[in-house]
C-alpha cells in the first residue's frame, strides 16, 4: 500500500513537472484563448435594462381554513428554497404569454413573440438572505423593458391572488359539506349519551360512586366492631360453660326447668325421700326393708322427675339433664343465669355480624360495576366534546372564510416599480470570459503535455535510469548566476585564469563542491574490492557537459592530496585547453604519433593535478586510441598517478570513447536532462553493451530542481544564495587584481 503511495505521488509530481517544463506556451494559449473569448464577446449593440424587485410573504389569511396550510410558502423539500421556485414560477409560461398578450409584444415581422424569445433577455433572481426577488428585462428600448418587467410582476400578482382565491373557494366549499355532518355528528354522540344515563340510571355517577365508597368504608368499620363483640361474648360463654360443667343449651334448659312447678314439686318430694333414706341408712343395714322401701320409693320419684324432665326439655340432645343438677346451690343458679345471658349475647351478634356482611357485599358488588360505567361515560362525553368542538370550529372558519374569499390578497407585494433606464448597458462578458478562462487553461495543459509527448528528449532523472539501467552514482545541480551579481565576462581568461564552470576549485559552491565529493565517494565505493584509478568519461551526445564533469571531478579528486592526471582524449574536439586556459602546443596526439614529448605534454595545474592536452586533431583519432602506444602510456600513467580521468568523445557518431574504455578501469555515462534524446540515449547504450566496456555508473548533470522531483532535486533559493555570495567574492577578488588559481604551475 505504501509503495503504490509512493508511485501516485511520484506520478502526480511527473505531471507537474510537465506543466512547470511547458508553463510559456501553455501560458501563450491560455492567453490567446482568452483574448479571443473577450474579442468574441464584445459587442457594439447597447441594451437597457430595467430592473424591480417583489417581496414574498405568506398569506395570512390562509391560515382561516387551517387545512394545510393553504398559500404558504412552504417546500416538499427541506433543502429547496421557496423563493428559487417562486422565481422559476416568473418564468412560467403562463406569465410569460399573459405578459406578451398584455403588452402585444411583436418582432420585426408584426407578429407575437415567442415566450422563449421573452425569457431570453429576462432575469428572475433571488437575493440572498431576504424574501425579495430581483426582476430585470433588457432590451433596444428603454420604456419597453420597464414596461415588460412591471406587466410581469402585475401578471404574476394576478396569477398568485386567483391561485390563492381558487384555494380559498375550495376550502369553503369544503366547509360547508363538512358542516351538517358535523352537526349530525354531535347530535347522535349527545343521544347516546342520553340512552346510556337512563339504561343505567344514572343521575350523578360521580357522586353515587363516593357514596357507595363511604358506605363500605362505614360498613367495614361496623363488621370489625361486631367481629370484636362477638368473640368477647364467646369467651364469656366458654368460661362460664366450664365453671358449670355443662353447655350454654344445658343452662338454658336447667333455667326452664326450674321455673317448671312439676318439675319443682318432683324434685321435693324425691329430695325429702333421699333424705329420710339417708337417715334410715344410718339405723338398718342396706337388707332392712325400710331401707329397701325407701330405695324403691327414690328410684319411682327419679324416674318421675326424669321423665317430667324429658318431657319439658323435648328430648333434644345436648340438653339432657342429670336430675342432680336440678338441686342447685344459688351461685351456680347465678352462674346458670350468666351463661344464659351470654350465650344470648353471642347469638345476637352473630346474627347482627352476618347482616353486615351481606350488606357490604352487596355495595361492593354494586361498585364493581362503576368503572366500566364511568369509561362508557367518559368516551361518550369525550366524543360529545370533540364533535361539538369540531363541529363549532367548522362553523366560525366558515363565516371567517365567506369575509376572506372576497379579498384579493396575494404571496407578493411589489416593492421597487422599473424605471426606463437613462444609459444603456453593454451586455456583459463575464461568461463568456469566465468560459474562455475554462478552455484556456484546458488547451493550455493539453498543449504542454503534447509538446512534452512529441519531445523525445530525456527529461528526468528517472527517465535516464530507466532507459540507461546503469547505477546512479552522481547528480550536479544546475546553477546560474542571478541578475544584478554577473561575473565580468574576462574572469575566466585574465592572466591565464581557469574557465568560471571549474566551479570546485574554490570551496565557494558548497553544495556544487559538494555533489562532487559524493560522486567521489560513490566511486570508491563500487570499487571496494579492487581500486579503479584509470576512468573514461563520455555521453551520449555533445553538449551534455561531460569535459566540465571531468574537469571538476579532477579537481575534486587532487583536493585529497592524490596525484591526478586529466587526459582530453577527445581529439575530434578537445576542450580542456579552453577550460584551463591552457596552450595545446603538445598534447595528446602528439605523443601518440611520437612527436612530441611526455614531459612537455604534461602541464601541472595545482600540486596535485596535472592535465594532459588533446593536441593537433589527427585525421583518424580512433587509430590512435586503439594502438598499443595508447595502452603503453595508460600503463605508465598508472605508475606515475594514483587517479587518471579521460575525457572521451561522446558515443554518437565515433566509438572512441568505447575503445579507450576497454582500456580503462571503467567508463562513466554522463547524462544531461532534456539534451539527449531516447533515441541516441538508446544508441549510445547499446554501442557501450556491445564493446563488452565496464560501465562504471551514470552522472546526472545539469539537474534542474524546477524540472526534476525526489531526491534529485536542490533548494532553488539555497542555490540563489549561493549564486549571490559567489559572485560579490568573485568581483572583489578580480577588483583587488588577486589571482585565485595558479596556473602552468603558478600560484
């Protein structure tokens, strides 16, 4: 992901880089483009224009009917603008023909003029942040385009005011069929109502049902009481029961008995035969028969009283009674009476008890079914409510509604009339300016990427990588000097000065100085495992700077403390003399074809740097490079040097530079941006494969930063500076009369 990253911005910087490369002319046909749409554009006829402005508003009487709003202004959209579709309403068709129709508007030839021909010269537009729309009409004639721009805000009103009158004619008609179903409506809400007080027998459901509330409160409170009294009495009943040994029944019973004057004259006789057996007992023994008389006498009178007992009692069980108990002491027969009393009590308010509890069931029963009456009430009062608020509401908005239909109220209101205009006004070139800018800057791109596309020179840095594949091993900057801080135009030959373009002979160029040094550096590191001090450096074409290379990267070498030996072997045409200022008395040649000497060859610059003159041009240089002199004198070079540099010519057009690199340790292509082309690049490439040459490496020269991206590009304004500083050192210098480099020897 980071790589294709990569390969995008490189590709968008490619084409910046085109159009930096072609900006004069694009900038020649954006302006012609643009001076042809403005001469285009001009025009001699005049043109008055009216103009009147509208204000919308919403219509309040609309709100009358309160159905939907009728007449406001109001979009289906949230993001639409009521005035832009009121605007475009202007520009109906229906406004434009009743304006035509009105004005009886007519071209040249008598007859109506077309709504589109109208909508031409007309403008319809919104002002931003306002309710007001601007109206303007242009035409020959400045009455008529008044006139057009008032009849259209009149015919527009006219068409908003009937719009709104046909709603409201709509809306009451709507109204009054509304109306009577309305009233029936209430009507039969209220008769139900009605029917259901009296189904129900209600009178007053509200207070019926808190009545009802506070009985069975009251009620509650009652049973409690009685619930309290009743288990008193049982508790009394039980203790008095216990204390008799007998029950409440038997009690009952023992107090009719006694009251019973049988029973009582029974029970006195049988008592007075127990006693007098009692005291016969004491006198005779049990077989006497006085006693035994006596015995049977008690056993008759028993059974007497039993059976008069049975019959007052009824026979009931639980009310059998020991005829002992009849003879009662008179704190049991208080006892007896207290039980009676008691068990009374109980029965009476058990009894009381139970009635209240019945009672109270019976209310609650009865408030059971008060909810569902009270929600039946409820709906039906709501309903009563609503339809006879809705049927009241009809009413009033129907009578608001008959005193709003006759009223010729509308959206707009005029605000400013059109005036006939007293100048005229030239149509404006603003679009058509606006759209030659367009095409200009179109046709502008497009023809700097077709000029780029039919130039076949290598442009970049990248493209010599591409199309070479050596390794890159150097890249000097382009430099000039800025205006105002030109050098003298003698300081490259005064006193036999070198040429200005040695710019690394002086540590005044840092960065030039600079990619000098790292070209250097690179060299001994491609060369590691064996040293390389022979080296041929040549291009593809002339011109690519390659006898300045030489001579700067010399320099560069010597200035760390090794011996350099600078050859111009390009003998076709040489160079380094005129670089050195120097005399190409005897060079090259001349050793080679043995007329000349070494030692006079031989011209010492600095301590460490010597340069060696191609000489005369001799008819066949190549037959000199390729003989086994040339070979001897590298091989005596090599002894006597730690570094030889040759400049060879370049590879179009002579294989000179491919035979000395056979010679050579390695040979190093030079390569400017935007001189050589693909196809001598190519040439020159395969020429250099094909003599089986050691090639060392590329060095890009002359690299612009304006024309080239990434890590082969320089800061322009460093350089600037640079260039400042440099050429005030180099006036003072040549003003003070001081000589900066010794030449032939000389300091």
């Amino acid at each position: 992901m980071i790589y294709e990253e990569r390969i995008e911005e490189i590709d968008l910087q490619r084409y910046w880089l085109v159009l930096k490369r072609r900006w004069r002319p694009a900038t020649g046909v954006f302006i012609t483009t643009v001076l042809a749409a403005f001469a285009s554009a001009a025009s001699p006829e005049s043109l008055y224009q009216a103009s009147a402005k509208l204000l919308l508003r919403t219509d309040q009487t609309a709100a009358l009917t309160g159905i939907q709003d009728l007449g406001e202004l109001k979009t289906l959209k949230q993001t639409s603008d009521p005035l832009a579709t009121q605007a475009e309403i202007i520009f109906s068709l229906p406004i434009l023909e009743d304006t035509i129709r009105v004005l009886d508007l007519k071209d040249a030839e008598n007859v109506l003029v077309s709504p589109s021909d109208l909508a031409k010269n007309l403008s319809v537009e919104p002002l931003e942040e306002t309710d007001l729309i601007a109206v303007s009409y242009r035409s020959g004639q400045p009455e008529l385009s008044a006139a057009v721009v008032n009849q259209i805000m009149r015919s527009y009103i006219e068409a908003n005011v009937s719009s709104n009158r046909s709603e409201v004619t709509a809306a009451r008609r709507f109204l009054e069929d509304e109306l009577p179903r309305a009233k029936a409506e209430a009507d039969a809400v209220s008769a139900a109502l009605r029917d259901f007080d009296e189904a129900n027998n209600i009178v007053a459901l509200p207070e019926e049902a808190g009545a009802a509330v506070a009985a069975i409160a009251n009620l509650d409170n009652q049973i409690h009481q009685a619930k309290v009294a009743l288990v008193a009495t049982e508790s009394q009943a039980t203790q008095l029961s216990r204390q008799l040994g007998m029950s409440a029944q038997q009690a009952l019973a023992l107090a009719s008995l006694n009251q019973s004057p049988a029973i009582q004259s029974s029970l006195a006789e049988l008592q007075a035969v127990r006693s007098e057996l009692a005291t016969t007992r004491t006198r005779y023994t049990a077989a006497h028969p006085a006693v035994r008389a006596l015995e049977r006498k008690e056993a008759a009178l028993s059974s007497v009283l039993g059976s008069r007992v049975s019959t007052e009692t009824g026979g009931v069980p639980g009310q059998a009674i020991n005829t002992g108990a009849l003879s009662m002491s008179s704190i049991d027969e208080k006892l007896a009476e207290q039980l009676v009393e008691a068990e009374v009590a109980r029965v009476s308010n058990y009894n009381q008890l139970a009635t209240l509890v019945a009672t109270r069931d019976a209310y609650q029963e009865q408030s059971s079914i008060f909810p569902g009456l009270k929600k039946t009430q409820t709906e039906l009062e709501q309903r009563q409510a609503s339809a006879q608020r809705n049927y009241e509401t009809l009413r009033l908005r129907l009578q608001e509604i008959k005193l709003a239909e006759n009223r010729n109220v509308g959206n707009a209101r005029i605000v400013e009339f059109a005036v006939p205009p007293e100048l005229p006004t030239v149509e404006g070139a603003t679009k058509p300016l606006l759209a030659g800018a367009v095409v200009g800057v179109f046709l502008g791109i497009a023809t700097a990427f077709f000029l780029d596309l039919i130039d076949r020179t290598l442009k970049t840095v990248k493209d010599g990588e591409k199309i070479f594949g050596y390794t890159l091993l150097g890249v000097i900057p382009y430099f000039e000097l800025p205006s105002g801080y030109e050098l003298p135009e003698d300081s490259a030959e005064e006193d036999g000065m070198p040429s200005r373009r040695i710019i690394t002979l002086e540590s005044i160029y840092p960065i030039l100085s600079g990619a000098y040094q790292m070209l250097q550096a690179n060299l001994r590191f491609i060369s590691s495992d064996q040293r390389l001090k022979a080296l041929s450096i040549t291009s593809s074409v002339a011109g690519e700077g390659k006898s300045e290379v030489c001579a700067n990267l010399a320099t560069t070498v010597a200035q760390t403390n090794r011996r350099v030996l600078l050859v111009d072997a390009d003998m076709r045409s040489p160079s380094q003399h005129h670089l050195w200022n120097l005399i190409n008395a005897v060079g090259l040649s001349h050793v080679l074809v043995g007329e000349g000497s070494l030692e006079r060859a031989l011209q010492p610059v600095t301590d460490n740097l010597t340069i060696m003159t191609a000489g005369v041009v001799p008819p066949n240089p190549m037959a000199l490079l390729d003989s086994e002199r040339m070979a001897s004198l590298i091989e005596l070079f090599r002894e006597q040097f730690d570094y030889i540099i040759f400049d060879t010519p370049s590879l179009t057009g002579s294989a000179d530079a491919a035979v000395l690199g056979n010679l050579t340790d390695g040979v190093l292509m030079v390569m400017r941006p935007r001189q050589v082309t693909y196809d001598r690049a190519i040439a020159a490439k395969s020429l250099l494969d094909r003599s089986g040459a050691n090639v060392l490496g590329m060095i890009a020269n002359g690299v612009d930063s304006k024309n080239d991206f990434g890590e082969y590009s320089y800061d322009a304004r460093e350089l600037t500076d640079l260039a400042s500083r440099t050429a005030r050192i180099a006036s003072e210098r040549l003003q003070n009369g001081r000589q900066t480099v010794a030449v032939n020897g000389r300091r």
